[in-house]
C-alpha cells in the first residue's frame, strides 16, 4: 500500500529551488527539522522522486545502531549489503575524504547532480556525522544537495561540528509543521475517504494538530464512521490505537511467509539486502512475500535495488519489539550463525543474550581490543561497549567501561566530559581510573598531574605494563603542554620501553624526539635518524622519526632540511590520525615561515586550522594562529593578525602555558612590527614571570629576548635590555646554534650604537653577518642589514650604509615585509638614495586556499592529486583554478607554473578569520 502524499507545495518549490542552484555548480545544504511524524521522511522521498536523480547517496539513522562507528556512512558509500560500520576507517576525516571522493566519482565528467540524504541524523552515529561535515565543508563548486533531516538539530547527540554547519547562512532551514485543513481533507480523499467537510477538518486538525501520521493512522483506524463522530461537535473522538498496534495489525492480515521475511529484517536492521532477509527466514524465493509486505506498506523498495527498507523507524520499532525476548534471541542467534563477519556476528549474539553472559563478553571484549591495538577507536569502544553490558563482575564491567571511554576519548567522541568524569568517579579507585580522570582534566594541569601521579603509584608496570605505557604517554603529552621537554622525552621513553605497541598515541616516538629538542638536546638526538628512509617507504614509527628529525631540525638551523623531511611526512601521512597531520602540519608550516615561504606558511596554516575544527579539536592547531600572526604582523596585515591574537588569547585564559607563551609572541612580534616598545615590553612581562625554562627559550623556537632587548634600547634602558640578552646569549653559544646568536649579536649592535660605542657596534654586527651566513632565515637577515644600515647612516657612512640598506629591501621586498620595507625606503632616501623600482605587491591577489592550489598544480599535480592533498573536491580545484586564472590574466597551468617561478608576487589574502 502507497503512503499518499499531500501538501508541502511550497516546501517542494523551496527544495527545487535548491537542486537548481547545485546545478549550476553551487552545492547546496538542507536542513529538513519537525518531530517524529510530521513527515520529514515523506518530503525528503517526494523531492527525490521528482527530482529524478542519476545519483543519490541516502543513509538513514538507527536508535539501535548508533554506537556502530561509521555504519551511516556505509550507507551512503555502499548498496547497503554490507556490514553498517564494519569499515575500519582509523579517523573521520579520512572517512570524510573517501565521501568527497565517491562524490566526485558520482559527478563524473559530464557533471550530474548528486543527492546526498542523510535521515534521522539524531540517531546516527558520531563518526559518521563528523565525516559528513569534514565532507560538507569542502565542497565548493560541486553540483550537490545535501539533506540532513532530523527531528530536532539542538539535540544533545548532534555533533556540534554538524549543529554550526547547519545552523550557517548558507544552509536551507526547513521546519516542518503539521497539514492544515486543506491538506488533511486531501489526505482523507488520498484513503478513500471523501467528503470531509471543512469542519470536520478543523476537528482533526485540532485532535491530531495536522501530524500526517497520526492523522492517517487515526482515519484509517476510523474509516467512514469517523466522519460523522468528526461533524458531531459532542461526539468524543477516539485516541489513535498505539502506533505499534496498528501495524501489528497490518502484519498479521499477511501471510506466514511475509510475517517471516518482515520479522527477519527487523532483526537486520532498519535496511538489509532482499537476500540476507531471505536467507534469514528460510525462503528461496522471497519476492512474493515482498511485494505483500510492500503492499501492506511494511516494507519499501526500489527497482534494482537489492536492498529494503522500512518505511518509517517507527514501523521497523513495532515489528521488531512485538518479536518476543525468545523468538528474537532465536532469530538473532540464527542471523550470527549466517554472518560472515566476527563483528556482525557478536553483534547478533549480544542482542540475543539474555542477562550476563561472560563469555561472550570476553569475545566481544577481545574483539574491541584488537580494533583498539588497530587505532580504530570508534568500533573498538562499541565492542567494549557490549562486552561490559554482558559482565556479571563488577570490576569487569568497570574495567572494560573503562577501557571504551579511553577509545571513544582517542577517537575525539566524549562530547561531556564531566558528565564521564561523574560516571568515572562512581568506580572503585584503580590506576585506570586515575589515569582517564587525568586524561580528562586537560585544562587543568595541575589537577591532570596529580591524577596521573595517583594512577601511576597504583600501577604496577610489572604485571600491567600496557596501563604503565598510557600512563607514560599521557605524562610527557601533559609535560609537553607546560614545555617541560627534559620530562617529555623521559616519560615517552619510559612508555616506549614498557609496551611501545600500547601506549595509546601514535605519536609517542615523536614526543620522545621533541622532548630532546625542547630541552636542548637536539644535535644529541640528531645523528641515530641520519639513515631513515624516504618517508614514502617509512614504516609508521619511521614516519613519527622523520617527523622527530624535521622537528630538530629546524631547531639547529637546518631550516631547509626540515622543510623536506616534513613535506614528505605529510604527503605521506593520508592515512594517519588527524592530530597526527595536524602536528606534521603546524611544525612543517614553522619551518616554512622561517626560510620565508611566508605564502606557503599562511596557507598550511588556513588548511590546518580548519582541519583541527573539522576534527572538534581546534586547541591543537593553535600554534598555527601564531605563525599566522606572525606572518601579517610583519605584512603590516594588522586586521588579520589582530583576528589571530584574540584567538590564541582567549585559550590563555585557561591558564595553560603554551597559550600564555603565545599570546605573548604574538602580542610582541606586532607591536614590533608597529614600532611600538611600551607594547612589546607589555607583552613579554607573562614570559619574564615564567622564569627560565622550556621552550620559550630554546634557540630554534621563536625568539623573544632580542625583541625584548630591542625595545628596552628604545626606551633608553640600557641595563635592562643588556639583563634580557644575556642568558639568551649564554644559551646560544652552548648550543652553538648561528641563528641564535645573530639575533643577539644584532641586538647588541643596537645597544652598543644607542650607548655611543661605535666599535663594539661594529664588532656585533660584523660578528652577526657571520652568524647569519650559516643559516636560511630571509626577515632576521633582512632586519640585520636594516638595522646595520641604519648605524652606518648615522655615522656618515653612506655608501657602506647605501650597501646594506638596498640588501635589506631586496629581502624585506621579496617577503613584501611591508613596515620594516617602508623603514627601509626612509632610511634609503635619508641617504640621498632613490628608493628601489618595484612593483607594490597585492596581498589580496589570491586566497589563501586558490594560493594552495596555485602551487601544487604548478608543482604539476593533477586536479584529483591536488583534491587529495587538500582534503577538497575535484570540482572545488577546478573552481579555485578558474578563479586563480582570472584574477592573474592566464589560461593555462604552464603559465600558472612561468607566474609563480618568475615572480615571488602572489600572496594570499588576509586570511584565516575566528570563525576559520
């Protein structure tokens, strides 16, 4: 039996509205809210049935199937015949990549429209959601509408990610309410009903406030003596019989043979294939049950689509529920027997266990510690999930619960961590709880290491080496965010000597590594990763190495080293974790601002930001704000890096370090660039108060005590500027390291001219040309001669001083360093020089993302390569390709490559905003 369909006139006109737009190559977001009932399911059908679509990607949720990792996007990605969520994507964002690809497969050359439907989203699981988002939100110039229907977008099981996607100016809102009378008088007619006049109508409407399926289910329970009850004003309208009952009541008017095929799919799912429902129920032929249970409006299905559905959660909940506890074990036991996958066939065991049962709980249990040892975490806690529910132990449940909640934390899906934390403390006190009560207090670190020092005296390493490993990594994680590399390295190590394969991080090798970076002891570090090979080759430790060695690197000066290895590590690094690309990401992009590829920089840092968002963890590309601050302050972008302040300021509030140490930089780097040192002593006074220790000191990491030094100097306080140097210098002559040691030896030729000694001026800034010549760093050598410059001017020196000021703007003007290049261009006209013929560069030519494209489709990566690297659709790398093209006047990627080799002029906008 057909469900009919009546009214939504306007919402289909609207939804049309939006299938032309993505024709056009404009893609388009749905959101489609209303409660259970009012027929969200029934629009979504109507438009795609009139839109008659090539290609349509639909997935629908599933209360009992939400813990089910990635089981939606299955869905969407597959005919359904497969297991939902027994894909072993490692990480949403690489589940979101292989969507965008299915999407760009699915447009193919001649450019169809592609539907995506995702329904009863409030019940689909988390990774999937996050998938469809990171997916969402790279699309571009693709020719898709997106549906996502759900029956209320402020429930608390919607990923915020997807709740702010949805909620954007971009997306289509659509809040269904119930048929007016109008409507409902169709539907009457629809049954075969007539003649409902407008006021028995208006009582319906009234008794039922227009929901279609409680109206539908109420006529048709009432048939032809429902309408006269409907015009007597004191006739009582009978309530609609439960929902469950009146399809029970459809289910048994069929046959013994449809009951069985309908009874089996429940037990399925909300969707199988024809052939496993049959399989299941014992038929050879299952088509004429079929067409009965389609017919009685059980079940639906297209033509040539192998797979089934039920036409409404609720129908699938009625069938399944009225089974029965023994004839539902029965069918699950018998549907496990039939599976041809361990998890599926757990999965139907559990559901047909009754009460404990500790063996198959250790099953299960075994299973999600195998996912977990895999790093597929979203299934793993599923599978620990099931195995604690089936525990007849106290300290067995605890400990597996345990053990679910650390998968689901690893794999970012903890969206209330007191409401774990409360859960956690109820548990007998136990290492494992200590250890994920610290795991919890991330912004509280003193509390987190605390709590990892209870749990680490409650472990003994001996017979529980895998806890003493997490509780290890989790310990130089924690040091690593107060800048204690010494303790880093320790405690990283320790882990890596108690169970390497256990320590809950992927990066725990790296940690190690940038632990002996931060406390200087990087040269040490350097000579066992001399032979490592090409990280395309790279075993997943190697790569954590090569990522160590691009990391200390840069902090011995080997500033272009870095830049390979790292480049690499992340071409490399597709099928790692999110945080581990972000990592890779942020330290490549460091590097790259040093040797200034300032565009290349600022770029890496869009895409970083974003992609940190996309995973709900924008604390980890944080640093990448700071080199974008960076890189504007000193482009006189004040707008823009003002933006990235504020950001990275607001996480200072929190108290941590890192952020505080950040804030500071930044703060300081654009005062600087302003010419302001009241600002720049403001600034650094939170790194004075750090006393010294960490990285915010270490030469390799961003420096501050020249700064510092510089603008005490400018305010005539010239102990107090010599006082700042000192230790620095101390520092940098230990490590040996040249970049170090020219920013102080510059710093002190400042002091020296401001004080009146001319030749100790003159010793410092020659002894820190010879510092610079060892190293790769285009703006501190640009500021050198600028500074050196100027000293000479003051002497009278203007040929040696014209000499070292026109060095200064070729550096100052290929980084379009804009405030220290107009210094220098006053600086050259108070010599009596012309200032340089050059053309003023246009920081607002490309974007920051056309800028990414631009360079690697001149590097002569395909569209699909180029898709692949970003993260973005083919179609979006045409768009950015088309616009790129414009905006430079060419037509062509041979000359795109000529533009970008002839000239350094092509920057990137002001990017990077708080909402990146």
């Amino acid at each position: 039996m057909d469900v009919p369909f009546v009214g939504r006139g306007e919402l289909l006109t609207l939804l049309g509205q939006a299938l032309d737009r993505a024709r056009t190559g404009v893609p388009q977001r749905v959101l489609i809210e209303g409660p259970a009932g009012i027929g969200k399911t029934a629009l979504v059908r109507r438009f795609l049935a009139l839109a008659d679509l090539p290609h349509v990607l639909c997935a629908a949720g599933e209360e009992d199937e939400s813990g089910l990792a990635f089981g939606v996007l299955a869905q969407l990605l597959d005919d359904g015949s497969r297991t939902p969520g027994h894909e072993e994507w490692g990480d949403p964002s690489a589940a979101g990549a292989d969507l965008l690809d299915a999407l760009d497969k699915a447009q193919g050359d001649d450019g169809d429209t592609v539907a995506i439907a995702v329904d009863d989203a409030q019940w689909a699981d988390h990774p999937s959601l996050k998938a469809l988002t990171f997916a969402l939100r790279r699309l571009r110039a693709d020719r898709v509408v997106a549906l996502v229907v759900v029956r209320d977008l402020s429930d608390h099981r919607m990923p915020e990610g997807l709740r702010r996607l949805c909620t954007d100016s971009d997306t289509v809102h659509i809040r269904l309410e119930g048929l007016d009378r109008c409507e409902l008088r169709l539907l009457a007619g629809e049954l075969g009903l007539g003649g409902l006049t407008a006021q028995a109508a208006a009582r319906l409407h009234a008794h039922t406030a227009g929901n279609p399926l409680y109206a539908r289910t109420l006529l048709e329970q009432g048939g032809p003596g429902l309408l006269d009850d409907l015009e007597r004003l004191d006739a009582t309208l009978p309530a609609p019989k439960p929902f469950g009952s009146f399809i029970l009541a459809r289910l048994i008017t069929c046959t013994p043979e449809t009951q069985a095929l309908v009874c089996a799919a429940s037990v399925l799912g909300a969707h199988c294939s024809v052939t496993s429902a049959a399989a299941l129920a014992g038929q050879n032929d299952p088509l004429p049950a079929l067409q009965q249970a389609v017919s009685a409006g059980l079940l639906t299905e297209r033509p040539g689509d192998p797979v089934i559905r039920f036409p409404h959660p609720l129908v699938h909940a009625a069938v399944y529920h009225q089974l029965g506890p023994l004839r539902r074990a029965e069918l699950h036991l018998r549907a496990a027997a039939l599976a041809d996958d361990t998890a599926l066939a757990l999965r139907h065991r559990a559901r047909a266990a009754v009460g404990p049962d500790p063996g198959l709980a250790r099953e299960l249990a075994a299973l999600g510690r195998r996912l977990a040892a895999a790093g597929v975490w979203s299934n793993a806690a599923g599978q620990l999930s099931s195995a604690a529910e089936l525990c007849a132990d106290r300290s067995a449940y605890e400990q597996l619960t345990m053990e679910a909640l650390e998968c689901r934390l690893l794999a970012g899906d903890v969206p209330d961590v007191s409401e774990a934390a409360e859960k956690l403390h109820a548990f007998a006190a136990s290492g494992w709880r200590s250890y994920l009560l610290g795991r919890l207090a991330l912004f509280d670190l003193d509390r987190a290491e605390a709590l990892l020092r209870d749990a680490w005296s409650r472990c003994d390493t001996a017979s529980e080496p895998a806890l003493g490993a997490r509780i290890a990594g989790q310990f130089a994680a924690l040091y690593g965010s107060m800048a204690r590399g010494r303790d880093m390295a320790e405690w990283a190590r320790t882990a890596r000597g108690l169970a390497p394969e256990a320590t809950a991080t992927d990066m725990i090798r790296y940690l190690e590594l940038a632990g002996a970076g931060m406390s200087g002891r990087a040269a040490e570090a350097l000579p066992a990763l001399e032979h490592l090979p090409h990280p395309a080759v790279a075993s997943p430790v190697q790569l954590e190495e090569l990522l160590g060695r691009g990391t200390l690197r840069q902090l011995t000066d080997d500033l272009l080293g870095a830049t390979r290895d790292l480049t690499g590590v992340l071409d490399a690094s597709h099928g790692r974790a999110a945080s581990f690309r972000v990592v890779t990401a942020t330290v490549l992009a460091s590097a790259e601002y040093g040797v200034g590829r300032w565009d290349d920089s600022i770029a890496r840092c869009y895409e970083t930001v974003r992609l940190a968002a996309d995973t709900d963890q924008p604390h980890i590309a944080l640093y990448c704000r700071v080199l974008a601050a960076l890189a504007h302050s000193a482009r006189g972008a004040w707008e823009a890096a003002e933006s990235q302040v504020a950001v990275i300021r607001e996480y200072a509030l929190f108290g941590h370090r890192n952020p505080v140490v950040w804030t500071a930089l930044s703060e300081a780097h654009l005062a600087r660039a302003r010419g302001s040192p009241e600002q720049v002593v403001a600034a650094l006074e939170p790194l004075l108060a750090l006393g010294r220790r960490g990285e915010s000191e270490e030469p390799g990491a961003l420096h501050w005590p020249d700064l510092l030094a510089d603008a005490w100097t400018s305010l005539g306080a010239y102990e107090r500027a010599e006082q700042a140097l000192a230790p620095y210098g101390e520092l940098a002559a230990a490590r040996g390291h040249h970049g170090a040691l020219a920013l102080v030896a510059r710093s002190r030729g400042v002091l020296a001219a401001a004080r009146g000694d001319t030749d100790g001026a003159e010793r410092e800034f020659r002894a820190a040309h010879e510092h610079a010549a060892y190293t790769s760093v285009p703006f501190e050598r640009g500021l050198l001669h600028l500074a050196h410059g100027q000293f000479l001017r003051r002497l009278g020196k203007r040929t040696r001083a014209g000499e070292e000021l026109r060095a200064a703007r070729d550096l100052l003007l290929r980084l379009d360093a804009r405030p220290d290049l107009e210094r220098c261009e006053r600086e050259l006209a108070a010599c009596g020089l012309a200032p340089g013929e050059h053309a003023a560069r246009d920081a607002s030519l490309l974007t920051p993302q056309e800028l990414a494209v631009a360079r690697r489709v001149a590097a002569g990566l395909s569209n699909r390569q180029v898709a692949r690297e970003l993260v973005i659709s083919v179609k979006t790398v045409e768009y950015h390709l088309g616009r790129l093209y414009a905006k430079l006047g060419i037509d062509s990627r041979t000359r795109l490559a000529a533009r970008l080799a002839d000239s350094d002029g092509l920057t990137e906008s002001d990017g990077l905003t708080r909402g990146d």
